[in-house]
C-alpha cells in the first residue's frame, strides 16, 4: 500500500534520484514548485540540487522521519506510475519538468 514514485534529479555530472512512498500522484506537481524555489540557482548544481531536494522532502511529508522518501544514486526503488522508473524528471541543466508517468499531469 502506498502511492510510490520517484523522480530522477539531473545535474551536470549526473543524476540524484528521490524516492516518495505516499505523495506519488502529486510528485509532477511537487517536482515544479522543487524546480521553481532552485531556479535561482540554477547554473550552481550544488545550491540547486540541495533545494530541489529539500523542497521534494518538505512537500513529500517525510522532513524529521524516518521513513516515506529517501534518496539514491541509482533508481532502485518502486515508482508505481511508470514500471519502476522514475516517472518524473527534474533537469537542473535546462531548467525543465518532464514526466512519463500516465497519472502525472
């Protein structure tokens, strides 16, 4: 049970990708607003990346637990909306919001 996705963050050098297990049908539109509050510093992959990721914990619920999102350096987590690949994807580079996932629109 839960409602499980993963979006694949893109920076110059290569990808972060964020896992959330509940906020799965709205991860499009929380990978926007993360998008949006990085977009400052975009060019800086370091500063945008840190606030895309904050910005997906805090909207995901899963700030000061244990538990409901996590982070990975490959995608190896269950993503419900697109075969267990990441169904959204962040690009930091050219400052973009994709999806594959059908549910995400």
């Amino acid at each position: 049970m839960g409602d499980r996705a993963m979006a694949e963050i893109k920076v110059s050098e290569g990808s972060l990708y964020f896992y959330t297990h509940w906020t799965g049908s709205r991860l499009f539109n929380d990978a926007k607003a993360a998008l949006e509050a990085a977009t400052p510093r975009l060019g800086d992959d370091s500063y945008a990346l840190k606030i895309a990721v904050d910005s997906l914990i805090e909207s995901s619920g899963a700030r000061d637990a244990e538990t409901g999102a996590g982070l990975m350096l490959k995608p190896d987590a269950e993503d419900e909306y697109n075969n267990d690949s990441p169904s959204v994807t962040i690009d930091l580079v050219s400052g973009t919001v994709t999806t594959e996932g059908a549910r995400h629109a």
